[in-house]
C-alpha cells in the first residue's frame, strides 16, 4: 500500500475534498483509540511519610492539616501514657498523641527535627508525633499490599497496607474515629 501511495505522490496527485476528509476522519479515529498494551492509569493516593520508630508511615495527605514544629509542649498528667502532651497551635489547644507507645514500638530519643502532624476529619483533630517528616508523594492503591498476617496487636488493625517501599500506610480515618484516642476521664 506506501508504495502505491509514493507512487500517487510522485504524479503529483492531489486527492479531493471528500476524499480528504474520509482520509483526516480515519486517521482522527485511528489516534483516539487507546493503545491495547498501555494500561489505565491506576487510581493514586497522595500520603505524607514520616519516620517514627526508625520505621517509615504514611497518612493520606487530605486528613493532614498541617506539620507543625514541635516547640513548646506542656505534659498533662492522669492521661494514658499515649497522649504525649497538648500544644498551642495558634490560639488552638491540640493533644498529640504519641503513636509509639499507642502502637507499643521501641521508643527512640526526641531530637531537634520532632514535628507534629496535625491530622483531622469532621469530628476531632490532634497532632501525631513524628521523628522525622520525609516527604508527601502519590502512591498507586494496588501498590499497596495488606499488613502481613504475622502483624498482630494494635498497629496491625490501624494499617491500610504496606508498600514495597516497606511503608507502613495507617488507615487515619479509623485512628481519628477510635474511641480509645478520646479521653474521658476526670479527677
């Protein structure tokens, strides 16, 4: 068929208006099809990742308000040894809560880069420790795997899944809802 087509271009031919627009029709259609071997672009999470514990976490960045430094933290007593103390954010008071002894990981020493991720939904909104806040990317879902069945205790039940990254991704929406988190004790 290119030879045919050369030839026809070498003689000068010139097609007509209909033929034209048959030809422009066909290769419009042709370059809209989706190549079969290229999949669909998966579905993306965008996650804040943060180290604690020497472990790597993630929260999904829509729950995250804010990372904030940690300067000035006040202890409150007769709380659970999870509630690390409560910061002033602005004019607004937060607890923040230790996930370390909430997940009962080895505790490291705090040093000058601690930081305070602000998380959130409609209900209730406190600040997460973190040793370290690395960066905020997007992780593809079918990325990430579910917590190995060798992961037992608290933090396996607040795990969305783990990556190959070795990632841990909580799944904050059920941190945020546990009523565990929420203290209701008074003196």
């Amino acid at each position: 068929m290119s030879d045919r087509i050369e030839t026809a271009v070498e003689s000068g031919y010139t097609p007509q208006i209909p033929e034209k627009e048959r030809i422009l029709k066909a290769r419009a259609v042709a370059l809209a099809k989706q190549p079969e071997d290229t999949k669909v672009d998966d579905e993306y999470i965008e996650v804040v990742e943060f180290k604690l514990s020497y472990e790597n976490y993630g929260i999904e960045s829509g729950y995250v308000r804010e990372v904030y430094p940690l300067k000035e933290l006040t202890h409150v007593p007769c709380t659970p040894p999870f509630v690390f103390g409560i910061i002033n954010v602005r004019g607004q008071i937060l607890s923040v809560i230790d996930l370390r002894k909430f997940f009962e990981l080895p505790e490291t020493g705090l040093n000058d880069m601690n930081r305070a991720i602000i998380v959130h939904n409609s209900r209730i909104e406190f600040g997460i420790l973190a040793d370290v806040v690395l960066e905020v990317h997007s992780i593809p879902l079918r990325e990430i795997q579910p917590p190995l069945p060798a992961l037992t205790g608290t933090r396996a039940e607040y795990l969305r899944g783990v990556t190959k990254e070795r990632l841990a991704v909580l799944d904050i929406e059920k941190i945020l809802s546990d009523k565990k988190i929420i203290v209701h004790e008074e003196i």
